[in-house]
C-alpha cells in the first residue's frame, strides 16, 4: 500500500546528494527538479527529473530510496 507522506528538508538533503552531476548540475538553464516522495512498505522513494542533464544530453529520471539501511540512488532512467 502506497501512502502520502510529507518529508522535510533534513530527509530529502540526503536525496539530493545522490543525485548524479551533483543536486543541480546545471546545463542550458536547467537543473535537477523535486518530482515528490512516496512511502511504501517501509521505504520512501524520492523522484527527481532533469530535462537536459550534462553528461547524458537528454532528459532523466533519478529514484532515490531512502530506508533502516539508509539513502541510494536505485535507478535512473534516461529518455532521448
């Protein structure tokens, strides 16, 4: 079951240090966007998007998760 969970800004600065480039890694005037958190079973899952990341040239997705074993960055899916 999904639920909706507010996070503050302690919980996602973990987050945001995973991201990969950096938590802005700018290019052409774009940066890294908060996309919002989900909790399910235990874990948050922390989603992100960049339209034009620096080092793939496209738009990506990152997921942070973040549980007991701490914050990492799960997937990231890139879409030319």
């Amino acid at each position: 079951m999904t639920e909706t969970v507010f996070y503050d800004s302690r919980q996602l600065q973990s987050a945001w240090q995973c991201l990969p480039g950096g938590p802005v890694a700018e290019n052409s005037g774009e940066c890294w966007q908060y996309l919002g958190s989900r909790l399910e079973d235990g874990t948050a899952e922390h989603q992100f998007r960049h339209r034009l990341h620096p080092a793939q040239g496209c738009r990506v997705y990152a997921y942070v998760l973040e549980n007991d074993e701490g914050v990492k960055l799960s997937e990231l899916r890139v879409k030319e």
